[in-house]
C-alpha cells in the first residue's frame, strides 16, 4: 500500500509539473533512463490490451478490479519491464480523469504530446501499437483541433484493429459513412459508445 501511496503522489506531481511539452518529453526520458527495458516482455502491452477490452471495446465502460488490481501490481514494482511505458499511459490517464472530474478542460497539447510518446515507444518496443493508443490519440487529437491528423490516426487504426468499436465509432462520426453505421447498429448497439454517441 504505502508503494501505491508513492506512486499516485508520483503520478500527481508529475501530473502539475508536466504542462508542457518538453517537459514531458523531458521527464519521459528521466522515466526511461531507469527503465529496465524488455522487448520481450509483453506483459505492460498486455495490460493496456487489457485495459482497452475490459474498458472501452466492452459493452459497458466499467473498469474490472481485477484490472485495477494487474495495473497496481504492474506499477508499484520497481522490477516490472517497460515500466515507463505502463508510467507514462497511467500519467495520460490521471490527466484526464482528474480534469473530467473537476470539469476543467484537457491540456491538449500534454494529450498530443504523451500520445506520441506512447506510440512511438510502443512500437519501438513492442514493434506494434496497442489500439488504445489510436483511440487515445485520436481523443487527443480532436481536443487539440487537429482534425485531419485525427482522422487519420483513426484510418491507421482501423487497418490494424478493423474490429475495435471505439474506432469505428470515431470513424463514423468523422465520415458519416453508412457501412460503418450499418455496422455499428447491426452488431453493436448495445454498445456504450454507441448509445453515448446516439448512432441510430
């Protein structure tokens, strides 16, 4: 417990320090400096597949504790491989739910910034991009009103993970293309998103 106490203080402090973009970049590269990097070990992208499953191409968009409980485990083992990775995306997600929760709007440019971060490390460790980090960086992209580099994330998602919900939800919204729509109504109503969105 008092592991996890330090790392949420971790967490926050980075979180009000980390306003800039190079300050990110600066404090990602202090993380992974101490990283014990793996290419190896799935276990981080596993995680954040995980996490994507469980919480955005699920029915619902309630976390699982066993999740919850992977994620903590992960984090607050200084010998988990590619822990900067699995650092950075917990930073992503402290900066969003903390600025929901008070109803302040997202630092897009901290968005951007982190989602590019994240993609290129994942790809350079894992030689592949999580399909979280498509629809986080498509979210972070439209906040910053980056449109066009938005839909195209989505476009590059959709060819690697042509099944993700969240995905095609984007791309329907950008697009209004009926297939998608059809697609969306037909096999995944029930969807969170899907309602969220009022596709009918």
């Amino acid at each position: 417990m008092k592991k996890l106490a330090l790392l949420l203080l971790f967490l926050l402090s980075a979180h009000f320090f980390a306003q800039s973009t190079e300050t990110i970049r600066t404090l990602f590269q202090k993380m992974k400096k101490g990283a014990n990097i793996d290419r190896n070990d799935k276990a981080v992208y596993n995680l954040l597949d995980e996490f994507y499953n469980k919480s955005l191409q699920a029915h619902n968009d309630e976390m699982a504790s066993e999740t919850v409980e992977k994620i903590q485990m992960l984090a607050s083992d200084k010998n988990t491989k590619n822990l900067h990775i699995l650092m950075l995306f917990l930073m992503y997600q402290q900066h969003i739910s903390q600025t929901a929760m008070v109803g302040k709007p997202s630092n897009s440019e901290f968005q951007i910034e982190t989602m590019r971060l994240l993609e290129d490390e994942t790809k350079d460790v894992y030689g592949k991009i999580p399909v979280i980090i498509y629809i986080y960086k498509y979210e972070a992209l439209e906040s910053g009103k980056e449109e066009d580099q938005a839909r195209t994330t989505v476009a590059q998602g959709l060819k690697e993970y042509p099944d993700s919900v969240p995905l095609k939800v984007y791309s329907y919204l950008n697009t209004k293309n009926e297939a998608i729509k059809n697609d969306l109504i037909k096999n995944h109503a029930n969807h969170w998103m899907v309602k969220q969105f009022e596709i009918q």
